[in-house]
C-alpha cells in the first residue's frame, strides 16, 4: 500500500485483504438493509426497524445492531424513560458508507438480463 496526492494504492493481496475486511464488517443477512433504513441521517427507534424489515426477528435484530455498533457504523442512544426509547443512526463513519452502497446499487441495476 503506498499513499501518494491523497490517493491510496493497493497492491493486489492489500486490495484483496481490504475488501476482505470491509465484507466482514457487513456480513449478515439482514446488516445491509439495516444501513439503508439509516441512511441520510435518519434516526429510528428499534421498533420502528422491526417494521421496516418484517422478516426479521427481534433476536436477529438485537444481534444485528450490536454487531454493528461495535464495528462503529452505527449509533446508539438510549432514553431513561418509561417505556424505555432507543434511537439508532449512523454515525459519520457508516454514513461515509452510503456512497459506496449507492454505487453498488447501482452496478446492479446495470446487470445484463
């Protein structure tokens, strides 16, 4: 890996290490629609995510969102009230993310068929 005018170049093994690394960070079933609901630096309550993602179990979702916090992507704050509040979001590093996850939308919208 050499850094030169602010552009990082990867040799093939340190490209291939790096991306191994990122995918880990985002392995999950359901990890990736989680992101999407955050994105744009909207703010959501678990149970509005336990809506917004049917399929998903609540246990799964816990599981999900504790993994993604402790990988720093996403933010939680929790209310002392009663009936307890907790808020998810994306903190500046998982948003740095989403122009990543446009274009890989994008690349598979342009998937021949």
């Amino acid at each position: 890996m050499k850094k030169s005018d602010n552009h990082i170049k990867y040799t093939a093994d340190a490209a291939a290490q790096a991306v191994d690394q990122a995918f880990k960070v985002l392995e999950g079933k359901w990890k990736l629609s989680i992101l999407f609901y955050l994105f744009d630096g909207k703010v959501m309550r678990f149970s509005d995510l336990e809506r917004a993602i049917p399929d998903i179990t609540q246990k799964m979702l816990t599981q999900q969102l504790r993994q993604l916090e402790a990988d720093g992507l996403v933010g939680r704050t929790a209310y002392p009230e009663v009936p307890p509040r907790v808020e998810y979001r994306l903190t500046e590093w998982g948003q740095a993310l989403c122009p990543t996850l446009d274009s890989l939308i994008t690349w598979a919208d342009h998937r021949p068929k």
